[in-house]
C-alpha cells in the first residue's frame, strides 16, 4: 500500500465513520465521506476498475445481443463495439487506466442518451435501458464512497458515554446506572486509558478503564489486559499501592473492540511524564517513592501467577539474577527481530553491547513494575496513592526498576537521598555500575517499543495516525543519553 494511502486510511479511522445515508450536517462528517472516496481511490484501484469495466462491458453485451442493434440501428451498434473495443484493450498502468475511464465515460454517456431516445429502438427497451445505467451507476458510486473498503474500517468501536451505561447497567442488571464523567486521557500508545464516574445502586464511584488496542503495538510481557490485571490484582493483595483491579472482561459484546479491565480510581493526580516530575520533589515525597520501589521488591515470589507470561513464569524465581535478566533483553530483541520490517543497526548493535556486559549479581529474582516513574505514579496531597500501568511488568534484577526510576526523574529529586531513602526501606545495595547498566537497558527498551510502534503503523497493522512518529522522532531522545553513559 502507497504512503499516501496509509495516510488517507489512518485519516479515516482517525475521524469518526458516518452512517451510509446520512445527510451531511456538518464539515466534519463531508470530510468524513470524501476520506473514503480518496481511500477506496489510492487503495482499491485495481477492483474499483475492473468491477466498473466488467459491468459495462456485461451491459453492452446484453444490449447488442436482446436489441439486435446491427440491424435496426447500425451506427449504435458501431458505437457500442467501438466501447467494447476500448474496454478490452484497457493499459496496465493507473494514470493510463484512469484517463481511458474518464474518456469512455464521457463516449458511454453520449451514447445512451442516444439509445434511450433513440424511436427505433422500442420504448419499454428505452425504459430499460436508463434502470440498468442507473443501477450500473449507483454500484459503481456506491463502491467510490466505502463499499470496498474492508468492513473492520467501517466498524465504530469507540467507547463513549451512551455506550459504556449500557454495558454497566447489562452487567449489573441497575437500570438506575447512569455514566456521569467520562474523561478519555490523551497519549496511550499503548492501551486506551478512560477516567469515568457512576451512580447507580449496584456500582458508584470513580473508576477507569484500562482497553487494549486491536494489536498490541508490543505483544509480550503484560501488554494484554488479561495477563496485566492478574498481576495488579497480585501486588494489591500483596499490600502494595497497586490499584483496585475489579474485573477484566474479554467477551463484552456490548463495547466491542479491544478487550479492557476496570479499575478503582485512586485520588490525585499524575506525578509527571515520562521524561521527570512535574515538579520539584521535596524529601518527603523522595521518601515515600523510594519506599514504594523497595516495598515492591520486598514482596514474596508471587508463584500463584503461575506461568503467565514469558516474563511471569514459576522458573523464574529461582534462577540467578544475571540469567533472568538475559532471558528477559534476548527476549525483547527476538521479538524486535520477529516483528520490525526494517531493524534498526543501532538497536542491534545495542543488544550486542547489552548481552555482552549483563552484571553478575547476588539476591534473588524479584517483581519488576518495568515502566516506574513518576508519569506512573498517582500523588494525592504529596501522598504517593497508587502506581499504575504495569503492562511492562516482569520478573527481574531489582537494579532494572531502580535504573528506569532514575531515568525518570531527572533533575527532580537528589539521587543519593533516593539511594539512601530506598536501602533504609529494605530495598537490596544496588552498585553504580549496575543501576547505570539498567539505565542504558531501560532506554534501549523504550527505544525497542516506540519503534515497535511505529512499525504497527508502517506494516498497516495499526492505522492510528499518532502512531506513525514515535518510533522515528523519539530515537535521539534515547541514543544520545545512552551514548553519554556508555561514553562516561
């Protein structure tokens, strides 16, 4: 498929899709409309061809033949073989096909105002012959404005408020359930995330939804909600500040698409974004972070999540923390390899720097969160409420969650009071040269998942727009700290 055509058909799922007979109310749904002319143009060319020559040549056989035009009119019927002529010597090429269309068009619509005005020819056959061009014309437009495109194109799975009260109220059999707040958060490369409330006598509250996409632009570790939620359920029972995982469903035929979990909402708010806080970070709130890293890694095999996932398996836990962790990185770049149409040699190179330099480490395998920072930390009045997002959870080296932490915060925070808070909380003596191995591996899986990404987009795996730059825009931002630690 042409990059135009992905950029038209990224367009049109980007907008939302209208109802076939609707009367245009708006700009937004014109523009809607003229996507998919432009899409089935660029995408479907060749069908949209054929199917208009084959039913026009089918015509001008059937009227040859049941009107007997070589002997009642013969200028008509050389008219029509000189149609039937063109159509059959039809060039290869798009631009040359394109332009004999438009020429046979204007030479076919001449010719059948004659024919159905024409007094030799009988008057019901006149008749006849403008239902079978409109007919032929309303499939022909009909297929220019969507009727080749793929019928997934054309399904709206988007949540919406009229849409999740309905699914609530079915799944508590509340009538009285209504949908007060709903907020979609931007962002979410990828899972959807949804803040919403409810009122209602079965369920009340703040809540959100965790959705996955149609693909996962990441498909290992707990990037499905069905392998996530058992692992925030795990940490939550377990007594850390996990969410409140109430239920994942993956048949909900009444919010089809991707397939979600339901959350509690914590209180607060996002502590930053991916790149540090949001802003400076007093002692006391280090404290509670460092705290929280530690506590995570304090917890006990969590052997009741069985084999889970390649990164959550019951081996795991008792294999030697460098072992673990090669596992994990050779994992990664397997899958890289697997799915990258075209892999990056700065990537590989990477990998082969990492598998060659994994430290020997003592202590046992522990719970990653895998993407811990404080764009996942959820802080209420300076209180650390819960942490979110763990698709990227794992089984792992203690020093990986402590090296991403650190990639996170920036100038946030002293690092050493954080290295202090964390060892006096429980957490493991964590070298330097470790942590900054963990660092250059945490930048180098970021690097690894927003190409991924990107990749959906460009196989056509993925047809969201916003997709279409992580991978290419985001590199620098990743290699030129790596660079600066390899080089340090």
């Amino acid at each position: 498929m042409s990059i135009s055509a992905r950029l038209l058909r990224s367009l049109n799922r980007t907008a939302a899709i209208v109802h076939e007979d609707v009367v245009y109310a708006s700009n937004e749904e014109a523009l809607v409309a003229s996507l998919k002319i432009l899409e089935t143009r660029e995408s479907f060319h060749d069908p949209l061809f054929s199917g208009w020559r084959d039913r026009l040549e089918a015509q001008l056989a059937g009227l040859v033949d049941r009107l007997s035009l070589s002997s009642i009119a013969p200028d008509l019927f050389e008219a029509v073989e000189a149609i039937r002529a063109a159509l059959a010597g039809a060039p290869d090429g798009k631009a040359e096909r394109e332009a004999m269309q438009r020429a046979t068009m204007r030479d076919w619509s001449l010719l059948v105002e004659r024919l159905a005005s024409d007094p030799r020819i009988e008057a019901a056959e006149r008749t006849r012959i403008v239902f079978e061009t409109s007919d032929a014309e309303l499939t022909r437009i009909g297929e220019l404005c969507g009727d080749l495109l793929p019928a997934e194109n054309m399904q709206d799975t988007a949540v919406t408020t009229p849409r999740l009260q309905v699914y609530l109220a079915d799944r508590f059999d509340d009538a009285s359930l209504r949908v007060t707040d709903f907020r979609p958060l931007p962002g979410g490369y990828g899972k959807e995330t949804i803040l919403f409330m409810v009122e209602g006598q079965a369920l009340s509250g703040a809540f959100v939804m965790r959705r996955d996409r149609d693909e996962p632009t990441m498909d290992n570790d707990c990037h499905r909600v069905r392998y996530e939620f058992p692992v925030i359920r795990a940490a939550y029972d377990h007594g850390f500040p996990a969410p409140e995982a109430l239920w994942v469903d993956e048949e909900h035929r009444l919010l089809p698409g991707g397939d979600f979990l339901i959350m509690t909402r914590a209180p607060g708010t996002s502590g930053g974004n991916v790149h540090g806080a949001a802003g400076k970070v007093d002692q006391a709130l280090v404290d509670l972070l460092a705290g929280s890293v530690a506590r995570l890694h304090q917890l006990p095999p969590m052997r009741e999540l069985g084999d889970l996932t390649d990164g959550i398996a019951s081996h795991l836990w008792d294999l030697p923390l460098a072992e673990v962790t090669r596992r994990y990185i050779q994992s990664i770049k397997d899958l890289y390899l697997r799915e990258m149409a075209m892999p990056s040699p700065a990537v590989l190179a990477l990998y082969g720097w990492l598998m060659d330099n994994i430290p020997e480490a003592t202590g046992r395998p522990v719970l990653l969160h895998g993407d811990i920072g404080f764009h996942n930390f959820i802080v209420d009045d300076g209180r650390l409420s819960a942490v979110v997002d763990w698709e990227f959870s794992h089984i792992g080296d203690p020093a990986d969650d402590v090296g991403y932490v650190r990639n996170t915060v920036g100038n946030s925070l002293d690092w050493d009071a954080f290295m202090d808070a964390y060892r006096a909380a429980g957490g493991p003596d964590l070298d330097e040269a470790r942590v900054r191995f963990f660092q250059i591996w945490g930048h180098v899986r970021n690097l690894t998942a927003s190409q991924l990404t990107t990749n959906c987009f460009e196989t056509g795996k993925l047809d969201e727009l916003k997709l279409g730059h992580v991978g290419h825009s985001m590199m620098a931002g990743f290699l030129r700290p790596i660079r600066d630690m390899m080089a340090g």
